[in-house]
C-alpha cells in the first residue's frame, strides 16, 4: 500500500494515520472475538450441562453483527464518539448486542426464569431507546448480567464474571475518553472490551477440565485490574484530545 493509499485512508477516519490503524483493528478484533467463545463450547463443552450448544453460535453471530453495526456508527461520526450519539446504527448495535446475550442466556442453562426475563427485557429495549428512557442502559445491561449468571450457572467457575469487571473497565474508559479527547482511549476500551470476552472461553476450559477459580482468585485479579485502572487516572485524564487529521497526500 502506497504512501498516497494510506493517507486518504486515515482522512477518512478523521485522525492520524497510526492512531486509525489502531482503533480500526481493534475494533476488528472485538468484531471477532466471540468466536473463541464458539471454539470453546465445541472443543469443551461436551462434559458441560450447556442447554443448547447451537444457540451460543446463533448469539455469537448476533454479537458479531451488533458490533458490525458499532464499526458502522463510529465510522459515520468518523470515530469522533460523543455522549449524546444517537442513531439508526447505535440502535441496530444495542438491540441486537442485548439480543446475543439474551440468546447466550438461554443457550447456557435455560433457566426459565432467567430466560423470561431476558426476553422480556430484549423485547422491551428497543422501544426504550427510542424513547430515550433513562432506564433503558440498565435493561440491556441486566441481560448482559443474566447471560453471565447463566455461564456461572453451567461452568460453576467465577472467572465468567471476570467478563463483567472487564466491560466495566472499558466503560470507564470511554467515560475518561470523553473528558479528554484522546482517541487513543477509544482504541484501548475497544481492546479491553475484547479481552473482556475471553473470560467466558476461560471459565468454560476451567470448567471441562475440573480447574475451577475459587472466588478469592477472581477478585484477586478483579482488584488488581481496578486497581492498575486506578492508578492509570491521573495519566489517562492527562492525555492531550485528538486533532481532526488534516494530512495531505
């Protein structure tokens, strides 16, 4: 790829050169990263009482298409996100990522209750969103925690939550990216949002092979990760805002 090539990719995204390579690759590997997910059911989840092995490729394809759906939102505002972003794209990405989990929760353990729930809270989010209800994050993020618990459910290892502490952090993150501006957060969230999946393959390989975390592991690197984020504050919040790229080829 030329000089000229590169550079008219970068203007596309509205940042330097290096830094959009980075935030589109990362977010390349979230687009993929439920497929260790599917690896690890296939490979590990014969000894494992996972209700319907089936389903967790459906959610993961899901997932997959919802975060295609993210790529496609952040591309439209040139990867400049802002709190108030709102559009078709953003809520195609929140209807169908509540849509995964709702389906990892019933793939998982089937518990009816859970499963209802899930559907019922799936069901609703659109029409939350589009009315902008203030509850409307709590809805998709109670599903997010019902497909969690169903995982815990199946694989009786906590590692499954280190998935929630993870997203957690990339959260904040993004909430730190909009305080300052560095786009460079916006590649990192994207990178932990990733990692932040392969806690569930983990718990599911833990599982298979009788090497289950005890609780005290899991909060032990759960407190270490929060606590790194921590002391990272001060460095993030200082980090310079991004300015819109206006290289020439």
């Amino acid at each position: 790829m030329n000089t000229n090539t590169v550079l008219s990719f970068a203007r596309e995204f509205d940042i330097p050169p290096g830094l959009a390579a980075a935030v589109l690759g990362t977010h390349i590997f979230v687009l993929f990263v439920p497929l260790a997910v599917i690896w690890a059911v296939d490979v590990y989840g014969a000894g494992l009482p996972i209700a319907y092995p089936m389903l967790v490729k459906l959610a993961s394809a899901v997932y997959i298409a919802a975060t295609a759906f993210e790529v496609a939102q952040n591309s439209a505002d040139r990867w400049y996100l802002t709190e108030a972003t709102r559009s078709v794209a953003d809520l195609f990405f929140n209807a169908l990522m509540t849509l995964a989990f709702c389906l990892y929760t019933i793939a998982f353990s089937a518990n009816i209750w859970m499963s209802a729930a899930a559907i019922i809270l799936t069901l609703v989010f659109p029409f939350a969103y589009i009315r902008n209800h203030p509850a409307q994050r709590a809805f998709s993020g109670f599903v997010v925690l019902l497909g969690t618990v169903s995982l815990f459910v199946v694989t009786n290892d906590p590692t499954a939550f280190l998935f929630l502490v993870i997203n957690g952090i990339a959260v904040y993150l993004i909430v730190v990216m909009f305080q300052c501006g560095s786009q460079w957060l916006h590649a990192w969230a994207a990178f932990v949002f990733g990692v932040a999946f392969l806690a569930w393959p983990w718990a599911i390989m833990n599982a298979a092979s009788g090497a289950t975390k005890s609780l005290l592991y899991v909060a032990l690197i759960a407190g270490a990760l929060i606590f790194v984020t921590a002391l990272a504050t001060p460095l993030m919040r200082r980090m310079p805002a991004t300015p819109r790229y206006r290289g020439k080829a």
